[in-house]
C-alpha cells in the first residue's frame, strides 16, 4: 500500500501533484484504489473529496479514490493510524499520526461564534451559563471549542453544550433553544449565511486570536 498521507486543509492542485508523483513510482500499468476518509455525507468535507475523486479519476483513469463517511477529524485521524484509509481531510490544528505526512493546505477555516440577539453574548467569556450548540464528538469543532473555552478560563460545567449534526444545530439557534452556536468552517458557507441573514443572530468576535494561535498554530 502506498505511504499514508494526511490532508490538514490543503490546496487541491497541491494534493493532485504530490498524489501523482507518488503514484509515477509505482507499477504504471497498476490500479490503485485509495480510501479517503472525510465527514459526515452533508458536510463540506465529503462533497469536496466527491469533486476531488471525480477529478483525478478524470485525469487518471487508473486512480480511483474511494469515499469514506466518517464522524469527523477524530475517527480521520484513527483510520490514518490504523491503516484503515489512505488519506483524510482535517483541520491543521490538530495532531496527526507519526506514520503519515501532510501534503499541502486545502482552504483556510475560521472560528464562528453565532450568538442569538437576545442571549447577550458579546464576548467568549459571555458564554458563561448559556446553551451552546457544538457539532458532533469527534469533530474537529467539537474538540477546537474546549480549546477556545479553555483558553477563555472556562470550564465545561460553565455551560450546557449540545452536539448536533450542524443542520439540527442551525435550527435550535434559530428555534431560541440554544444561545450561542460554535463552528469551525470556510468563510461563505451557506449555512451559516443564512443564519446570519435572518437579522436575529450574529457574530461574536474572537479577541486574542493572535494569542491563541501561538498555543495552537495552524
């Protein structure tokens, strides 16, 4: 099987020169099949690996990159550390197996902090005592929120954190039934557009960015 690599946000054309690279040392007249381990199957991650597949396939018909829906970065990680997929899209901020190597960055995310009109939140530490929509364990939103929290001197029993499927998410911030929505995604996602469309949400700006990143660059 070929070395094992491991996407942390790469630039697609990055992973298609280094992938063919690594594949014109091979056996020319050889089929490789590689499984790719992504997100969930309404996530960003997997439609992207949906488009990178199709692409390579394209171009190289003896490739074939074999979709894998995952619960998120967690799981990615353990399928790279048990030789279980060949690739896996994550987010850079998070540590990745000794037995693999990360190609290149795929697209910048950000921090998005949604706090409803009406929950006072105007700063992290405002989410003190407040319901916190999170996406799903394992996630990589999931585990960088308890890093942003800690970093703000909170504590997981100073909030109630709900995780959720981001849809399901969407819809208890706009249903009132949560105060505050965390998401770690690419600028111009259309869910969170609208969320922000609705007049009745907003941003909460992320002070100490700057220090934060020296604890976890990306």
């Amino acid at each position: 099987m070929l070395k094992k690599l491991a996407f942390s946000l790469v630039i697609i054309s990055i992973i298609m020169v280094s992938l063919f690279t690594i594949l014109s040392l091979n056996n020319q007249s050889k089929t490789y099949n590689l499984t790719i381990a992504t997100g969930s199957t309404d996530g960003e991650y997997y439609s992207f690996a949906q488009a990178l597949s199709e692409v390579i396939y394209k171009n190289n018909h003896k490739i074939k990159i074999n979709i894998l829906e995952t619960e998120g970065a967690k799981q990615n990680i353990e399928l790279l550390k048990n030789n279980q997929a060949d690739l896996a899209l994550i987010q850079s901020d998070l540590s990745i197996p000794s037995n693999t190597k990360a190609v290149a960055f795929l697209f910048p995310e950000m921090f998005h902090l949604i706090a409803t009109d009406q929950s006072k939140i105007n700063k992290v530490s405002d989410l003190k005592g407040k319901r916190i929509a999170l996406m799903p364990e394992g996630s990589g939103s999931y585990n960088l929120f308890w890093l942003l929290s800690q970093h703000y001197g909170l504590k997981a029993d100073d909030f109630e954190v709900i995780a959720v499927p981001p849809e399901q998410a969407y819809t208890l911030l706009n249903q009132k039934k949560v105060d505050a929505l965390f998401r770690v995604i690419a600028l111009g996602n259309a869910g969170i557009n609208e969320l922000l469309k609705s007049g009745e949400n907003r941003l909460v700006p992320i002070e100490q960015a700057a220090a934060l990143q020296l604890f976890q660059p990306a």
